[in-house]
C-alpha cells in the first residue's frame, strides 16, 4: 500500500474529533481526487469516514461499512492501525506531520 501525492479538498471538519480537514490522499493511482461516497480514515483520530454529495465528511454508517468490499474493509483497518500506533508516540507523529 502506498500513499499518493495529497489533494486539496474543501474545508472540512472531522465528526469524531473535530479537526479541521482541507487535503485528502489515495492509497491507490485510480483515485487521487475523493469523489461522493468515497472511504476515508483520518489520519490523526482512526476516524472511519465518508464523502458525502457536496464532498463534506461524515462519519461511516455501520451500513455503509458493511456494504464495503472485503479489500477496502481491510485497507481502512491497516490504515487505521498505523494511525494508532503512531498516536502512542504523538510526538513522532508532529514531527511526521512537520516534516512528511
């Protein structure tokens, strides 16, 4: 899994923690710029999110993320694990955040 180049998106705050949000990257080449209903996980929190029609972020429904496939389910797992590991070294992950 490798992390594309980020996309500016409009202004955007994270439903779980807060955290204002205005740049998304793709895990994949097919998918840089995030289209409505398109997954993410934000990076900071382990948020499991969604992109609603007008690209605001929601929180994943329960239905929404049983209707994923089993490969994107096990995408935002592994994406969500690394954001937890590094957010038992919060210090690691600002000066990841400071200097990518």
């Amino acid at each position: 899994m490798k992390v594309q180049k980020g996309h500016k998106t409009r202004l955007n705050f994270c439903p779980q923690c807060g955290a204002k949000l205005d740049g998304a990257s793709a895990v994949d080449k097919k998918n840089i710029k995030p289209k409505p209903g398109d997954v993410s996980v934000y990076f900071y929190c382990g948020a499991y999110l969604c992109y609603n029609s007008q690209l605001y972020l929601q929180p994943l429904s329960p239905q929404g993320y049983a209707d994923l496939d089993n490969e994107t389910k096990k995408t935002l797992a592994l994406i969500a694990g690394a954001a937890f590991k590094l957010s038992l070294a919060p210090t690691t992950f600002l000066n990841h955040l400071r200097n990518p």
